[in-house]
C-alpha cells in the first residue's frame, strides 16, 4: 500500500488487490544512501546538528582516552575537530 517494499522482486509478489499510494521504500533508500555518503566523508555529524558542547579540555582528554584504547584515528578526528573550532 505504502511502497515499503523497494526491491524488484516485491513487485512480483505483491497481491493486485493492493493499491500503491507511494513510493516510501524508494524515498528511504535514498535518504539512508545520502546519509551514508556524508558519514563517509565526514560531512556528517558536524557542528550544526550536534547539540552537545564540549570544552576543550573534554575533547582532548576524550582524544587521549581514545587513542589509549586503540582508537588513534577517532582520537585525531577529535582533535582535527577541536581545532576547527
């Protein structure tokens, strides 16, 4: 009914008797697609959608914690991030 279903072979199995109002499996598949090329290059999460405000301090010893327990590109991703600021 809603189009939830995006994948071709749906529309085989899909009964005649349902009536499709609209597109969402198609509409959602481009947001998720969307959204996970700008996590890929980094242009999401970013300072405008991110409530949270940490002070200096914070972040760096949140990067050396990080980069304690394995984590050296999360580390430096934090502090590239803290020197954007």
């Amino acid at each position: 009914m809603l189009g939830m279903l995006s994948h071709p072979h749906h529309e085989s199995v899909t009964p005649k008797f349902a009536k499709r109002y609209a597109e969402i499996g198609k509409i959602a598949h481009q947001g998720l697609q969307t959204f996970c090329q700008e996590v890929r290059a980094g242009a999401f999460p970013c300072r405008e959608y991110s409530p949270y405000a940490m002070t200096h301090a914070e972040r760096e010893a949140l990067a050396k914690r990080l980069r304690g327990r394995g984590h050296a590109r999360a580390g430096q991703m934090l502090e590239d991030f803290s020197t954007s600021s």
